[in-house]
C-alpha cells in the first residue's frame, strides 16, 4: 500500500493553493496521470507504468483545472475490524496499526478521465500523510462512489481528515470542499491572467456543464436547445435565456447547465467589457 509522507510545510502549500502530483525518479519530476486503487501510473515511452513505491512530490502550479468536482457524503473512519491503535512501540517501529475507512461520492459537471483523488490526513504519531487513490472515468452529473478500505502504517487514534486533493490527467481541478471565496479568488485569477494585455477579443467559455437529459423525455430522443445570456467582466453568466429549443424540456435542461457556465469576458480596447452570447447545446 502507498502512503504519501508529507511534512507540514510541504503539505500546508498544496492545501492553500493548487498543485500537480508527481514522482520524483533520477532526481526528475513525472506527473502522475493515472492510479490503481493506490498505485500511481506513470506514462513513459508511450506505455503506463505502474509504481508502488517512491518519493511523490505535490509541485506547485500557477492555476486550478478550470472544472468544479463535487465531494458529496464523504465519511472517514476507522471501521468495526480496526486493528487497535493503541499497540506498543518497539524501537520506534509501529507494532500494531490501523485501519482506515473512507467512502463518498465524486461527480462532475463533464465527463472526465483519468480522475485521482488524494486525501490529506493530520495524525497524532506519524505527522501529516497523502493517501492517493484512483478514481477513474466520471460520467458528466453521474455520481461515482468511492471507497477505500486499507490497513494503516501509522496508528490512527488523533487523525483526521484535513483536506481533498482532485487531479484530472495529472492537474489539480477545483473541489466543492474548498471554501466558497479560496475558489472565487481562483477563478477570478484564471479569467484576470486570459485577458491581460488582450486588446480585442470575443467572450469565450471558461468552465462548462454539460445538461442532463430530460427525465420527462424518452432517451435517444435527439433535441437542440440555444441559451442567451449577458457576460459581466468578470466572466459571470448574466440573465439566461431560452432563445429556441425543439422542446421545452431541452430548453429547460440547457437553461440549468449555463448557470454553471463561466466565461473569460469580452474584451475591447485593453479592457473587459459586458457582452451578450448564444450558447448551443446538442442532445
């Protein structure tokens, strides 16, 4: 099983601003792209490699994956078969350990690949710890469950969990357990660094939602739908409208997906400007 020691400094960085989880080999970083269950796969020569040991480095990066991932009823615990962890020491070497627990449920507002969540754990004895896991394929608005169950090198009496780390093909998206304003800032950031030293330049999206399909409706039934709305200058989606739609249940679906929409605004003469848009979407 690979766990990811981290010191507290180390770990106090990636949690206040976005990163990139890598493997350090040859004194070179590899970002880790993919993981089985908590084995890290790194892509060289055109094949997966898989890796169940070594050193992982959390690298800092300029920005967040502009796509927001939903962490819903997350639990963590030590389970009922927990092994006791109050077991002795013997020359500082963890005799007895625990076990660890987590289960939740990731979802995404797109359809996403090569998704690895990352947990990171305060704890009493061993300092501050990374346990990664492979997610996989995420279906857009389909709910996916997780669960981790695995024997501890560390006892787990005084751990808790601290935080969560999401890559998306080796790049940290954004989570819905950061707090509301760390996650404005951060776009705010995105949409400032795509528009700086732009003269002229049409809105353009920034992070999309897919629709879901209709329930009212029988699948495979094949619909349009256009969304009108303003662009404020900071990219936000402004009074949504259903222009057309070849029913009105397409029409509604795509009307909720657009608020979820952000968008890098107009720009013109060196400035931000408001700006209307038509946003199609395809069922």
């Amino acid at each position: 099983m690979l766990w990811l020691a981290a010191t507290m400094a180390a770990l106090a960085g990636p949690l206040a601003a976005q990163s990139q989880l890598c493997l350090e080999r040859d004194g070179k970083l590899e970002v880790v792209r993919r993981a089985d269950r908590n084995s890290a796969l790194v892509q060289e020569d055109g094949s997966w490699v898989r890796y169940d040991e070594g050193r992982f480095v959390m690298k800092p990066m300029p920005e967040y994956l502009p796509v927001l991932i939903a962490v819903e009823n997350p639990h963590f615990g030590k389970g009922a078969r927990a092994v006791s962890d109050d077991g002795p020491l013997f020359d500082t070497i963890l005799v007895q350990a625990g076990r660890f627990v987590f289960t939740g449920e990731l979802e995404a507002p797109c359809a996403l690949d090569n998704v690895v969540l990352v947990l990171a754990l305060t704890t009493e004895h061993d300092g501050n710890q990374l346990l990664m896991w492979g997610v996989g394929h995420l279906d857009a608005h389909e709910p996916k469950r997780v669960s981790i169950d695995v024997k501890t090198p560390f006892k787990l009496r005084g751990v808790r969990l601290h935080g969560y780390h999401i890559y998306v093909d080796g790049r940290e998206s954004l989570n819905s357990h950061m707090r509301p304003g760390k996650r404005e800032q951060a776009i705010r950031q995105m949409v400032e660094s795509r528009v700086q030293g732009v003269q002229e330049a049409a809105a353009k999206p920034l992070m999309i939602a897919d629709p879901v399909y209709p329930s009212s409706l029988k699948s495979g039934i094949k619909g349009h739908a256009v969304v009108r709305c303003r662009i404020g200058v900071r990219g936000e989606i402004g009074e949504p409208a259903v222009k057309e739609a070849t029913d009105p249940a397409f029409g509604a679906a795509a009307l909720e997906a657009v608020k979820e929409w952000r968008f890098v605004p107009a720009v013109k003469g060196g400035a931000p400007v408001e700006s209307e848009v038509e946003v199609p979407f395809d069922f």
